[in-house]
C-alpha cells in the first residue's frame, strides 16, 4: 500500500470510460460522499490501476445521474487524499493502489534483456522486413476488397492464397497440389500440431523426429498424444535403414532440404527409401520444407512431397523468409488427410483475412520473389563474413553446415564446457545455442554451438565473434 513514484504513460489503454460504482441504496449521507467512497473503494479494491483515467466529470454524473457538481466534489476531495492526481488539461487520474505491489510474488517477471548480438537460430533478419510492400499490400486489400470478405474465414484459408500457393510451390519448389489440398495455419508448429491430432485419430500413435532436431515439434508432437521416437541423422540425412528397427512405426518428421540443427541434405537414396518404407506401413511422411529457399552451393533440391504426394505432407511457413509475427504458414497433404484436418479442428486459429490477402498480393505481384533473391545474397555474403571471421578468430573450431540456411555448426574444443560458454557469452549480451540442447537423448557425442546469422547485422559480425572468443577463451 503506498503511493506510485513512476508517471504512467497516459494511453488509450488504461482509461475507466465504463466505471461501475455502487452508490448504494440507503441513500445515506451527501450524495457527494457517495461518490467520493465508491471510487475509493473501487481503488482500494484494485479495481482501477495506477494511472488510470477517469471519465470526464459531466460524463460520470450523466451515468451516475447526478449533479456535475457531486463528480467534481468528490474527485477533489480524493486528489487531496492522495488517490487521484489532477493537471490542468489533462484527466484525472488514479495515483494510489493496492494491488499492483503486494508483494514479489505477484509482480510480473521482467522480461530477459535482449541480447545485442543475436547468434541464436530461428530468426531472419528482421531489419529486411519488407515494411513499404507489406504496408501497400495491406492498404490495397483494406480499400479494395468486397465487404463480403470480411466475415469469417473458410477452412483451410483464403481460397485466392491457397491458389496462388499451389502455383507458387509447383513452380518452386515441385510441389504437386491443388488449392484444395494447401491448408493456411499460423506456423509450422501449428500445421504439426493440427496433423498430429488427425494421426492419432487415424490410430497412429508415434512419430519418427530427427535426431538431433527441433526440439519445439518434438514438444508440439508429444502434446497432441504422440509419442516423439528419436531416428539417427548423419551426414546423408535421416537414417532411413534405422526405420526398420522401430516396429509400428507410420510416421516420420524430417527436414531434407536442409536439416536442422547439421544442415544436411537427405541424399537421393534416402529419399526413395523413405518413401518406400512409408508405402510398405501405409504411413505418412511429414516434411518440413526448412529453409529450402536459401541453398549458396547448388539450387533447391526439390520438395520430397512431389515424388509421392499421396505420402507425404509438406510444411512452411513465412518465419524464416518474412517474420514470425505474421503467424502465416500452411500445409499440403492429401486429400484424405486435408478432409480429416478441417473437421477435426474446425476452431484452429488463422491468420487473419486481410493479412492472407496482402500476402497473396505479394505472391502475386512478384515482391516476395524479389524479396527472396535479396535475402539469398545477402545471406550468402553474411555467412562468408562469419565464416572468415570465425576462422581468423577461433581457429581451434571448426564450422559445418555451412551450404544453406541461416546457421551453422561451431565445434568446441574438447576442454571446453558449453553451458559455461553460454552463460559467458550471455554477460557479453551476445545469444548462441547449444548444440546439445537439440538432442532428445543422451547418447551423443555433439559438443559444439548452433551459431544464426540471419538476424545478425552486417556491420555486428566481427565483433560479435570477438565476444564470443572471449566467451570461450574465459572457459577452457
């Protein structure tokens, strides 16, 4: 219980517009009085937070119907107590409460700082946002689109995004889909997550998941009721002869194209054997099309979904490519999984109408083309400086999976404690990850760093692998 030392930012947000108060009914006292102790109370109860603004007085004794006179009373009576502050052309405002700091216990966490050199995978360069298109993107749909667009969004997605994605990806990425087979989600954890639940209806109860890999589906998969079963990766990607060595086994996640966290590429052989093992179990492959687009060495080896789309499942999303904070991705599948998707999770969230539209509109006017050949070479050329400047600095670690994507491989030193490197490297404010932290076991020998460079700036990368040899240098 004491008095706010901070000045609350005054917002739209935080004003009381609609305050119920309860007079009462006894009628007891001046009506001014009556006033004065609701609000009180309403502000000891916690009701009204600091910096709140109150309704204008001749709006409250409107809807308390009252005399102006009665609000403006009680308002100064409760200023000179100390519950409200008032400023000459300005609202009032509450400046006591008894709720925000009872104690450590209920006061929100803060929030970790953010790093100032972000190594960490996951994230594209955000300073690229393509903020002028997307912002004439939505500004065209806003003032163009029919208003019958803006009720609720059918299954599966905006069927003008969904067309315009099954050309894009046949002619990309050799994907074999109608519209009616792409359904529009929020991310790639989303369209697994969806798909997991329509396996386990179909009575599938595991799931195959790289191993190493991503540890957020593996979570995403277990939470649906699957069982996550980790399959070896090695330099020629997933380990297809391991199949075999897990009996009942129909599904498998994979990422060739590029394989996360080692960035492999599944060889052709695998490939065929994946698809034949699928066919043998009458099982289903989920392909997560993982920074496919960002190949430096060779093109795109194409979608292992139009080898055999009666098989497989292909995820994407715009996370890696645009930003995360769009929410847009989507999934091709067959037709009988794509039935089973839109009844089974009939209330999944989309994104919304406007912002499917506006990327349609880049799809379908080339920017997102464009866009994508920018950040290719600027990707490339970011990676040569951190790799060169890797080499100059930290000799001692070699670097792998370099040929696509937008992270690499850091291998440690044998004398060298990784957690204790990440937590030196954090007091740098410099973020990475740990390359064991991608393991679902413990049966592992992979002792290294999981170093991103999509997010990092330019003019960032010599000094951020300065800090990071200090990091290691601190720990030997």
């Amino acid at each position: 219980m004491r008095e706010s030392q901070t000045n609350v930012r005054a917002t739209q947000t935080n004003l009381a517009g609609d305050l119920l108060l309860q007079l009462g009914r006894d009628g007891t006292g001046p009506l001014h009085e009556r006033v004065k102790r609701a609000l009180r109370t309403a502000i000891r109860a916690g009701r009204i937070e600091i910096g709140t603004a109150l309704p204008p007085s001749r709006q409250l004794a409107a809807d308390l119907g009252c005399s102006r006179w009665a609000v403006t009373e009680a308002y100064g009576q409760l200023v000179a107590e100390g519950y409200l502050e008032a400023q000459t052309g300005s609202a009032t405002r509450v400046r006591w409460s008894n709720s925000p700091d009872r104690g450590s216990a209920d006061r929100a966490p803060r929030p970790a700082p953010v790093a100032r050199f972000d190594l960490a995978p996951g994230l594209p360069d955000l300073r690229a946002f393509p903020r002028r298109r997307w912002a004439e993107a939505v500004r065209t749909q806003v003032t163009t689109v029919a208003f019958t667009e803006l009720g609720y969004p059918p299954p599966g997605g905006h069927l003008r995004l969904r067309r315009l994605l099954a050309a894009y990806l046949s002619r990309s990425r050799g994907v074999s889909a109608s519209p009616e087979d792409v359904t529009v989600c929020t991310s790639v954890t989303d369209g697994v997550r969806r798909l997991s639940h329509v396996l386990r209806a179909r009575g599938i109860t595991a799931v195959g998941c790289e191993e190493p890999g991503w540890t957020r589906l593996r979570e995403v998969i277990r939470a649906a009721g699957l069982e996550p079963v980790p399959v070896r990766v090695d330099a020629r990607g997933l380990r297809t002869d391991d199949l075999a060595g897990h009996p009942g086994l129909r599904a498998v996640l994979t990422t060739p194209a590029h394989q996360f966290p080692l960035g492999t590429v599944l060889a052709p052989e695998r490939r065929a054997a994946l698809l034949r093992w699928a066919d043998a179990v009458d099982g289903v492959v989920l392909e997560d099309d993982y920074d496919a687009e960002f190949r430096y060495d060779r093109r795109p080896v194409a979608a292992l979904q139009g080898m055999d789309p009666s098989r497989v499942v292909l995820f994407k999303s715009l996370s890696k490519i645009l930003s995360p904070a769009l929410g847009i991705g989507w999934l091709v599948a067959p037709p009988r999984w794509t039935r089973d998707l839109h009844l089974a999770d009939q209330a999944a969230a989309q994104p919304p109408t406007l912002d499917q539209l506006a990327f349609a509109e880049l799809l379908e006017s080339g920017a997102y083309d464009r866009h994508l050949r920018a950040c290719r070479k600027r990707y490339r050329d970011r990676r040569d400086a951190l790799v060169r400047a890797l080499a100059e600095q930290l000799p001692v670690a070699p670097v792998s999976g370099v040929a696509a994507g937008l992270h690499l491989i850091l291998r440690m030193p044998a004398d060298v404690d990784t957690a204790a490197v990440l937590r030196a490297a954090a007091a740098r404010s410099l973020q990475v990850a740990d390359l064991a932290a991608c393991h679902a076991t413990e049966d592992h020998a992979d002792h290294g760093l999981v170093l991103g460079y999509g997010n990092l700036a330019d003019g960032a990368v010599d000094e951020a692998v300065r800090r990071l040899r200090e990091a290691l240098d601190a720990n030997r």
